[in-house]
C-alpha cells in the first residue's frame, strides 16, 4: 500500500486475503494489522484463517497478541469457540478451562450492549453441566442463578429475553422462591431496560467498522468523535446507578472500545487518564500513559501531561526521565522543551541545578531567545534575584539584538525595576541597529514609554522620530511626517479609555484610510492618458472641454459612457482621451469623476469609494433665472401673508406633489394654472416628456440626450422653452 492509512486499499487487501490459503494470506494480515492493529475485524479474519487450517496453536498465539487491545463481541465470541473446541473432549478440566475461559471474557466484555449472546452462551453451558449428586446440583443451581441474575441487570439487546428466561428457571427449581426473588429483581430490571433504550440511541451512531486512522478533519470523522464522547459522558454519568465497582467495569471497557476508533487522538487518552487518576487509580492512570505514547510517541502534549501526573504524585525520576525524552541529545531539542525543564530542575533540586542546566543548554546554537527570557523571568520572579535577570538579559543581547521581541521583554524587565534610564538606552540601542521594517513594535512601545515615564516634550520628540523612522516603510511616504488627531487619541487613552466617542475614532479612520489611497497613487490619473487628476479636479469649470458638446446626437452622447465593467485605467491608442470622454458630462458629473480614486482593475474598491463620496466637494449646480414669486400663507389670526419663495414653486403644486397625486393631473395642473417660468424642474424622464409634448418642443430643439440631461438640471430647460 502507498499510503500506511488508505482505508479503501486495505479493505480490497482484506478481500483477497479471505480468498487465499492462510499460506499466502498471513503476510497480507500481518501488514494490514501493522496498520491498523485496532482492527478487530481484520484480527477475527486472521484467526479464523488458523481455525479453518486446524491450525489451533497459531490461531491462540494470534489471539494472545490481541484480544486484550480489542474488546469487540465478535472477536471475543471467536475466542470462546476455541477454546471450547480445545476443552470439550478433555472432561471435567477442559469444563473448568472453558468455565474459566467465559468468566474472564465477560469480566472484559461482560457490560457491552452486544453480549447478550455470550450471557446467553455461558447459561446453556453451565446447564450443560454433569451434576452425580444434589450437592453439585445444589453448586451448578447457584451458578446459573448467579449469571443470571448479573445477566437480567445489563442492558443488553437480549436483556427481555433473558429476563423471562430466568423467571422460567427459577419456577422450574421451586414455585416459591421464585416469586420472591423475580419481585427483587423485577425493579432492578427496569432499571436497565430504561438505560437500555438510552445507550441504544447512543450506540446506534457509532460505526463499528470504522478503521482507525490519525484525524483529517473529515465530517465523519468529527460526527464519530463526538457520538464516542456522548457516550463516554452518558457512562461516566452511571444512569443506572450501580454500585461504583460494576460502574467502573463500564466506564473502562467504553474508553477502551473507543480507543480502538480514536487511538490518534491525544485528548481521548489524556481524558482516559485523568479519569483513572480522579478515581485514584494511579498505576492504570500511568498504565494508560504508557500505551498512549507507544501509539503516539511524537506528542509532547501527552508526555508533559504525564510527566505532570508523575511529578504531582512524587515519582521525580520518572517525570525526569519524561523530559529526557523530550530533550533528547539536547542539540535538536526545542526551545520549549529547554524552558520547561529548566523549570522542573528548578521546582525539583533547586536553583543550583536550574542554573547549571541554562548555562549548557544556552551554548546550544538552535537555543532561541525565548530560553532566556524564561530563565531570566524565573530569576527575578521565583529566586528574587534582579541582577542575575539583569545579567541574563544583557547576556542575550549579543545575540538576540536583531528581535524585537526580545527587546521589548527586556524592556518590560527594566520598566518592573522602574530603570527609566536603561530602558531610553535599550530602545536607543535597538533601534540603532534593527532595520525600519523590524522596528515597528519597538518604537510603538518606546512612544508608550515615554506617555508613561516622560514629559511632553519628550513624548513629542519620540512620536516625531518615529515617523520620521517608519516613514520609508509606508506607502503613504511624506504623510508619515503630517500630524494627525490620532496622535492625540494614542497620547490621551488610557486602559481602553478614549477621548473621544466611538463615532469619533471611526471617522478618523476613515479620514486615515482615505488619505492613504490619495497619496497612495497621486501620481497616476483615474482615467487613461495619465492625466493628473490633482490638477484637473482643481479647475473643473474653466476646462472648455468639459462642457456639454449639444451638437451630438443623444445616441452618440451615450455611446461615450464606458460599460460599467470596462476598466478606465490604461488603454491603447483607440481610446478615448479625457476630454473627449468628460465632454458628455456636465460639469458637476464631471467634476466627481474627476474625484474618483485611481484603480488598476475594473472593481474599484467600495471602503475606497465610499469615503471620497463622502468628502467629496462637487461643484454646486447652477440654478437658473426661475422667477420669484410670493407664497401666500394663512396667517393663524385669518390674515393673509406673502412669503418670498425664491425657487418660484407654488404651494399648491407643492402639496400635491408630497400628497401623492396622480401625474397626469399634477401635470395638468401644471399647464392650466402656473406660468411657465414659475414652474419646478421636473425630476423624471416622464414628466420632462410630456412638458415637452405640451409645449410643442421637439428634442432637436434641446440638444443632444446628455446635453438636455444636463441643463434639465441646471434649470436651462425652462429658459429655452420660454425663449421659443
């Protein structure tokens, strides 16, 4: 197989193996079961292949490799055949063997939902019993009374079945002591009826053929994960309320039948083990350790949690022996692995052998600067010793000069110390030698340092040299150097307290973002040609050719509008110019094109946009010569008073028009009632169409489409209907 863990290749190999004498099909299993040795299937498909070939010594041997690790009903039902096919011809001591044999399968497997068949099994063999005298049928009576009644109490698929099994044995051996003994147990039966049907449901999502294979993070995989710990959680719980031995038989054999499914998976075995350590079980809490880390000896989280468990209990060299691994040759050994030893030495034998393990492990060339910032924590914290952290530190800055978060570790140090003066040093010499684009963080805590432990001036002299520094890391460039009130809200926050609202601090960053996507590319213009847009924008109005060209027709007008998924930056020698294109706008129109950021692509970005639409100062929109006239309002004391309407709007029109009524009328009472000076600029294409049906106006006699659209509303339409 190429992959260890092809599931779908290792069941065809399955497949072939079942076809092929146990000769040719023993290599086969042994490398599906190298594998995936949790596979119970492909273990029953092993030993049968021996049992089939009369092959019993090497099918006993197979089972001795396996039974324990896998608790699958069927696989132990295979166990009990054989050896009662081993036993049956050998009297009375292969009847104790088999006796014996069906004790520790149920002992193991006894509390599992599917065993109702062997409770079953070990019954009728028990029954099967030679008995020469009412002694031995007085033992063999008691015997099956006994199963039965651990049977009757263990919800299994079989438990009714069992149940009135018993009832008929125990009417057959007296009518008497039946009654009695079927009313004790009848309340204890419901009992695991009603726990029956719970743990069915649980059960039923459980795929029981599924291989064990390390996670992907598949949805079946997950789906499975947690049908196993609804399980484990509903175990745990005890719903039948049995005595904490039988409880415990449960819970171990769940976690056990899991890990034949979720064996890769560290947090099944860590909850496995604290479970055993909570119900003091400590040497089968280690016990679990030690199996868990031959199936996963690369995870380092179940080996500090053991190493933690034997530590917590006193076993130190135990626990050491635990980091060793961890450490191996100490050379590869990682950062963390170094740190937490240091501190195991620390708690364990003292400070002398914590010392004596930095000073060889910090020569190692792969040592980081994390082991001494945690070795010098650990001296100033734990020992009370500042100038052994001190030295620590300073040690490491021949190394570690270049990391900023080295420095900013000692910095925090020496700010515990209230060393102002060595903390401006640190940050001096830092950012003498680290590069502009390393710097970043180490300046942003020097400004902090300086609004916690400075004056003004220095604080000023600081955020000023810092942008100074950072200003060849923006694109922005030059605008590093400008001030801004975010400056002001960084120098007057304090502990997630602002001086200004949090509508303020928005605003401010979107005046931030829109200034950095002007100056981002100023010199690049956002129409083709590369014409600067900072220049243009600056005088829309005085440009000749930015106004409306009348003489073209409304189809050639339009036709200058670019599709809107076209892109306007870059073009090829057939494209438009700027002004030929602008022509077709109006001035205002133009003028906000002009406005408009530069793109590289056809999407412009909407956080861009939507700002300079915001800020944006469009030209204001020429009026016209509308005529004046007095709006006459109801005085409350009855007395009529003109109010100047400079707009020439009548009120009436006016009502009507926020009252809802119909156009057709509005329009005729437009024409019959208001002089045509007076009356408002219509909004929509279909009011301007039927003022222009009434007037008799043709559209050669307005201009093209765009220049009728722009004097529209600029209020030039009226003017040219009054003057024909």
């Amino acid at each position: 197989m190429g992959d260890k863990y092809n599931v779908e290749a290792s069941e065809i190999l399955a497949n072939q193996a079942q076809r092929l004498p146990i000769t040719e099909a023993a290599p086969i299993y042994e490398q599906l079961l190298s594998a995936f040795p949790t596979a119970a299937k492909y273990w029953k498909q092993y030993v049968e292949a021996y049992m089939i070939a009369n092959n019993d010594a090497a099918a006993k041997q197979v089972f001795g490799s396996c039974l324990l690790d896998n608790r699958q009903i069927a696989l132990w039902r295979c166990y009990i055949r054989l050896i009662r096919k081993l036993n049956d011809k050998k009297g009375a001591e292969g009847q104790e063997e088999t006796n014996n044999a069906f004790e520790f399968m149920l002992n193991y497997v006894g509390p599992d939902i599917a065993s109702g068949p062997v409770w079953i099994e070990y019954i009728t063999f028990l029954k099967s019993l030679p008995a020469t005298d009412p002694q031995e049928e007085s033992q063999r009576t008691a015997s099956i009374r006994k199963v039965y009644q651990k049977a009757i109490v263990t919800p299994t698929h079989q438990v009714e079945q069992i149940w009135k099994d018993y009832g008929n044995f125990e009417n057959s051996v007296s009518r008497a002591l039946a009654k009695g003994l079927v009313s004790e147990y009848q309340p204890k039966h419901n009992s695991a009826k009603a726990v029956y049907r719970e743990r069915k449901k649980l059960v039923d999502a459980i795929d029981w053929n599924m291989l064990a294979v390390p996670p992907t993070g598949s949805d079946k995989e997950e789906q499975q994960c947690m049908a196993w710990k609804r399980f484990l959680a509903f175990e745990k719980g005890n719903p039948q309320r049995i005595d904490s031995e039988a409880s415990k038989s449960r819970i171990i054999l769940s976690y056990e039948q899991c890990l034949m499914y979720l064996c890769y998976y560290p947090d099944v075995w860590y909850d496995y083990a604290t479970w055993h350590a909570d119900n003091g079980s400590m040497d089968l809490a280690v016990k679990v350790y030690q199996k868990a880390l031959k199936v996963l000896p690369d995870s380092e989280l179940l080996k500090y949690a053991y190493a933690e468990m034997e530590e917590s209990r006193g076993e130190i060299l135990p626990a050491k022996k635990i980091y060793e691994s961890l450490l191996g040759d100490g050379v590869n050994a990682s950062a963390l692995a170094h740190i937490q030893f240091i501190r195991f030495l620390r708690r364990t034998e003292g400070i002398e052998a914590a010392r004596k393990y930095f000073v060889d492990a910090h020569k190692h060339p792969n040592c980081t600067y994390h082991v001494f910032v945690a070795y010098a924590m650990m001296a100033f914290c734990q020992d009370k010793d500042p100038k052994l952290a001190h030295n620590v530190f300073e040690s490491g800055m021949k190394r570690f000069m270049h990391e900023p978060e080295y420095i900013l570790e000692y910095a925090d140090f020496l700010c515990r110390l209230n060393d102002d003066k060595n903390v401006r040093a640190l940050f001096e010499r830092a950012l003498s030698s680290l590069p502009p684009e390393k710097s970043v963080e180490v300046w942003k805590r020097y400004t902090q340092f300086e609004q916690t432990y400075g004056n003004l001036a220095s604080i000023l002299k600081v955020e000023q040299r810092r942008k100074e520094a950072l200003s060849k890391t923006r694109e922005d460039g030059a605008s590093a150097f400008e001030g801004t009130l975010h400056d002001v809200v960084s120098r007057y926050s304090f502990m997630g307290l602002s001086p200004c609202s949090s509508k303020d601090l928005d605003y401010l960053a979107r005046q931030d973002c829109l200034v950095k996507n002007i100056n981002k590319k100023v010199e690049k213009s956002v129409l083709p040609n590369g014409v600067n847009d900072a220049k243009t924008s600056a005088t829309p109005a005085k440009d000749a050719a930015l106004l409306p060209k009348t003489t073209e027709s409304p189809a050639t007008s339009i036709s200058l509008l670019p599709a809107p998924a076209a892109p306007l930056v870059g073009g090829t020698g057939a494209t438009k110019s700027l002004n030929e294109i602008l022509g077709a706008f109006s001035p205002a129109l133009a003028g906000f094109v002009r406005n408009l950021p530069s793109v590289d692509g056809p999407a412009p970005d909407v956080d861009i946009v939507l700002p300079i639409l915001l800020q944006s100062s469009l030209p204001p929109v020429q009026t016209g010569k509308l005529a004046p006239g007095p709006i006459i309002m109801n005085d409350p004391s009855g007395a009529n008073k003109s109010r100047p309407n400079p707009g020439g709007v009548p009120v009436k029109l006016t009502k009507q028009m926020h009252s809802g009524v119909k156009r057709k009328d509005m329009d005729r009472q437009q024409n019959d009632e208001t002089p045509v000076q007076s009356q408002p600029v219509p909004r929509d294409v279909f009011n301007i169409r039927q003022i222009k049906k009434a007037r008799g106006v043709t559209s050669s006699q307005t201009g093209s489409a765009s220049g009728s659209s722009g004097s529209s509303f600029s209020g030039e339409s009226s003017q040219a209907v009054s003057s024909n």
